[in-house]
C-alpha cells in the first residue's frame, strides 16, 4: 500500500507549487480574473517561499506532488484586534488533484498547517471556505462567522 507523505516546500520545489497553484485557479476563477492572478502568481510564491511566517505544505505520493496547502500567520488582524494575541493562522490555497480527491489528502494537508501553525505559537486559525467545501471544513471543526466578501 502507498503512503501519502507531507513536508514542507523549500525553493525548490518553486515549480511545483506553481503549477499546482495554476491548477487551482483554473478551478476556481472566472474567464475574467484569471489574467490578473496569473499576472501575480510567480511572484507571490517566491516571496511566499522566502518567508518564515509563510508554509507551502505538499502532499506526496512516490515522487509525484499530488496535493498543496498553504499556511500564512496574520499579524494585527481586524477580527483578533482587541484580544491579548492579535495573531492568527489563515490557511489558504487547499488544492489535491482531481484523481486523488476524496482520499483523506486534503485533511492531511490541513491537519499539516495546523501543526505547522502550532508550533509557530499561533492558537487561533482562519479561512475562507469555497461553498463547496464548507462542509468539509466544519467536518473538521471549523465554524462559519459572520463574515462575507463582496468584490467592488
């Protein structure tokens, strides 16, 4: 039985995370926004991989990247402002390829940046959850607030 493993991205694996970073926005953007991403997406992952307060989290199986996560800590956020710890996780950029979906991948992944959160220290964890997979968010223990995006 194959293994899924989970490490963290180095530079390295910079062409990986963009081409699994490319699939995802094919996914969930419109015709219209996807120049503008695009536009932004090679440079983000460099200064993204350069960070320490920024983790890609792979997913592995053999020598093949089958999934992505990414994890960033939030410093001076709005919604934690008036608690003694104002950072916070925010966990962004789930992404498992279509063939390997439903298999636990994308728990790991998140279970991964959770840890990886942890051990900055970091106690409270934030995201934003497509419609599709609010479910799978709250199966993990994830709950909705009151928050709502509208693009202007």
């Amino acid at each position: 039985m194959l293994t899924i493993q989970y490490r963290e991205a180095t530079k390295d694996d910079r062409d990986v995370v963009y081409e699994l970073m490319t699939d995802l926005i094919g996914e969930l953007s419109s015709d219209a926004n996807i120049r503008e991403f695009m536009s932004k997406l090679s440079n983000d992952i460099d200064i993204a991989l350069e960070r320490d307060d920024i983790v890609f989290i792979l997913a592995t199986l053999e020598d093949e990247v089958i999934g992505l996560a990414r994890a960033d800590i939030l410093y001076q956020d709005p919604i934690f402002r008036l608690r003694s710890e104002t950072r916070c996780g925010y966990i962004d950029q789930m992404y498992v390829r279509p063939k390997h979906r439903r298999g636990g991948i994308g728990g790991g992944l998140l279970s991964q940046c959770e840890r990886w959160l942890r051990e900055q220290g970091v106690t409270h964890v934030l995201l934003h959850a497509a419609i599709r997979a609010v479910r799978f968010y709250a199966a993990r223990g994830y709950q909705s607030n009151r928050e709502m995006f509208k693009k202007l």
